[in-house]
C-alpha cells in the first residue's frame, strides 16, 4: 500500500530498555510529544483535586476531634473511678481522725492509718476547713449558727466535720459551726430626736 502511514510507537517508559538507566524528562519529551488535555479538562480536574483535598482535610479534623473526645472522655472516666472509691473511704478517714483526737491511735494501727493517709493523698485527696476560716458556701456546709464580738466576717468558729476536695472537685463539703459579727446595737430613741 503506498501512501499508507506506518503505525507510530511511543516509548513512555521511563526506564531505557536497552541501558537500564532512568530516562531524563527532556528525552521523553524528545521522543514522544506530550499530549494535550481536552479542553476544559484541567478545570475539571483541578475542582476534583481541591473537592477532594477539602474532603480529606474535614475527615482529618474529625479524626483529631474524636481523638480529643476520646482522650478527654477517659480523664474524666478515671476521675469519677477515683473520686467514688475515695468517696467509700472518708468515713474510714473520719473515724481515723476521731481516734487521733482521742489519743487512741497507736501501735500498729497508727502506721496503717499513717499508710491509707500517704495512700488517699497519692491519689490526690486533699482535707480542707480549719477552724477560722471565712466561711465559703461552696465548700462549707453550716451546721450551726451564732454571733460573735471576735469575728469581723462570717467565719467558720469549730469544724465539726472535715471536708475533703481532689484537685478543685470538692467531694464533700466541711461541717462546720458558722459565726456571724454582732450588729451595732440599735440606736436608743433619745439618741434619734438628738
């Protein structure tokens, strides 16, 4: 057939079959004409590369939440585990701290309750209410009222009762017996028509 054109190959190979060496960009281009993307195509391409770009970062950021999420959720899981066994042990403190005042903690029993303290401390128990504290209704719990010439504010005059925080989470309140300033006395009447 004359005239009729031979079949044209390309080589894109970017490995040269005969050396075994990696072709260099310009022969590949020498060899083979680069083809030309369809009209619009580019455009096309470009929405699709930055829609799923834009996908892939939203799943990212979800990832990164949930991860947060998960994190934050298992602190506050192994906290509310720690304060509930705390919580089972104040009244084994409280009797702790009756007998210390009675003088009746020695020997042997000294050194355990010296160890459950040491314990419920590690596991960052802390008691709080001394006895001449302003008296603060977050944490107090007034058991008993009065009024005092020797206070100047609300304060806490006996703790009856010792209250018990871990970290900023008071897990109970102290009792206490709550003095409040005497008013000045009231005027006499001869003292209002002068």
């Amino acid at each position: 057939m004359p005239g009729a054109e031979e079949p044209v190959i390309r080589d894109n190979r970017k490995i040269d079959p005969e050396t075994g060496q990696a072709r260099q960009q310009g022969e590949q281009a020498a060899e083979a004409p680069q083809a030309q993307p369809a009209p619009g195509a580019d455009g096309e391409l470009g929405g699709q590369l930055a829609e799923r770009t834009a996908d892939l970062q939203r799943l990212q950021a979800e990832y990164t939440n949930y991860r947060r999420r998960v994190e934050r959720d298992r602190v506050a899981v192994r906290e509310q585990a720690v304060a509930g066994a705390l919580m089972e042990l104040l009244p084994v403190l409280d009797d702790i701290g009756r007998a210390r005042d009675h003088g009746e903690l020695t020997g042997g029993f000294a050194k355990v309750a010296e160890s459950l303290e040491a314990a419920v401390t590690k596991l960052g128990l802390t008691p709080f209410g001394q006895k001449g504290d302003p008296f603060d209704p977050t944490v107090h719990e007034a058991l008993m009222h009065s009024y005092s010439t020797e206070v100047s504010e609300p304060t806490a005059i006996e703790v009856l009762q010792s209250g018990y925080r871990m970290g900023e989470r008071v897990l109970r309140p102290a009792r206490v017996a709550v003095a409040e300033p005497e008013d000045a006395p009231p005027a006499s009447a001869d003292d209002e028509e002068n």
